[in-house]
C-alpha cells in the first residue's frame, strides 16, 4: 500500500482491510449480522432466516467483501480517485463525503432491497463499499472533469467526466434491466445520488451582504 497516501484515504484502506481480515477469521456465521439484510423477514439460505435490519449494518457492511477481488478493486478506486479528492477538500470534508455516500448507499440499497423481499420473498444483503466508491468516482468527475484516465477494461483514456457519467448510466441500466445479478446496483446510484446532493450543498452561497468593494483612493 502506498505510504504517500493522505491520512484519511489510508485510514479507510486499513479498516476495510481489517473488516475483510475480521471476515475470515470470524467466519460467515459471525458475519452476517453486520451484512445490510432489508426490512422485514426473508429467507437468505436453506439453513435458516435471515437477520432482520439494524442500523449500524449502514456502516459495517461498508467495511466487508464478498472476496479478495471485490476488496481489491474498491481500494484501488479508492486510493486513486479518493487521495486527490482528499488534498483538495481536506481530511474533514472528505471523511464526511466518504461516510455520507456510504451510508446514502446502503439508505437506497435498502428500500430497494426491502422492497424486492414484499414482492419475492427473498431477503437481499450487501455488502462492500462500491456505494461510497462510486459517489467518489462522481466527485472525481465533477472536481476534475477534463482529467484523463483508463478504467479496466476500457484500454482508452477518456475524461473524468465520461467516466463518472459512464459508471452512472450502467449503474442504472444493470439496476433497471436486472441483467447483472448478484451486485448492489442500487446502492451504486444512491452513492453517486448522495454525493452530488452532499456537492451541491457545499456549493450554494453561505447567504449573507455581498463584502462592500475596496474605497479607492486617487494619488496624485
């Protein structure tokens, strides 16, 4: 792991580490409380039922993944589009956009999945932090739109802008269509949804009397 990263990208590299160590060493059975399981009651394998929802599942299942490519793929996002990030809005405000996606991510996978467990039966959990990676991926696109990059597996630089449009448009189409299964394409959109609201909020005026211009004063 890069030692260059700002302090609160590390920090969130490190916990979702040690949340996916935790995992294996605790085993699924001890696990699964802390996944994000929908509203109500369901059926999530043959053995039994699942756990019903609790609050702070909005912040553990941020810190958990379903295997070691679905870690690695989110820290590489993370590192790469949240230290820029964080060298511009510094430690504060990037922690507080990180942790506001991820819990408006899980908020959306939430309804949608409490939704889907009344109309199948089927309880739906998530886990991973593509949400809160995803509203980064749009922030990235919104601070530096013009900036290229190449994302797997596209070997074709395009602007910061096209991707963050790009991730949004499959997002929506795999959450609508139902053609990738097994993935919280839900949670995805509400973390790009989150993020430019929580954007769009620090952008509006503070209100106030506009600062009156410098007296100037003519030498001569």
């Amino acid at each position: 792991m890069p030692f260059n990263l700002p302090r609160a990208t590390k920090a969130l590299l490190i916990a979702n580490i040690v949340g996916f160590l935790l995992q294996w060493l605790l085993g699924d059975a001890n696990t699964v409380p802390f996944e994000l399981w929908p509203l109500g009651e369901g059926v999530y394998n043959p053995a039994g039922a699942a756990p019903s929802f609790m609050p702070w599942q909005l912040l553990t299942s941020g810190f958990m993944h379903g295997d070691f490519w679905h870690l690695f793929f989110n820290m590489f996002a993370l590192a790469m589009f949240g230290a820029p990030l964080e060298y511009v809005w510094g430690e504060r405000r990037f922690t507080t956009y990180y942790i506001v996606c991820l819990v408006g991510a899980g908020l959306c996978h939430l309804a949608y999945a409490s939704w889907a467990l009344q109309a199948q039966g089927t309880a739906i959990a998530a886990i991973g932090a593509s949400g809160a990676v995803y509203g980064l991926v749009l922030a990235y696109g919104m601070l530096f739109p013009n900036q290229r990059i190449v994302i797997f597996p596209i070997p074709i630089p395009m602007s910061a802008r096209t991707v963050a449009i790009l991730y949004g448009v499959l997002a929506l189409y795999y959450g609508v269509t139902g053609s990738q299964a097994g993935v919280a394409h839900f949670a995805h959109l509400g973390g790009m949804l989150v993020g430019w609201l929580l954007i769009r909020h620090w952008r509006k005026p503070t209100g106030g009397s506009k600062p009156k211009p410098p007296h100037l004063r003519i030498v001569r």
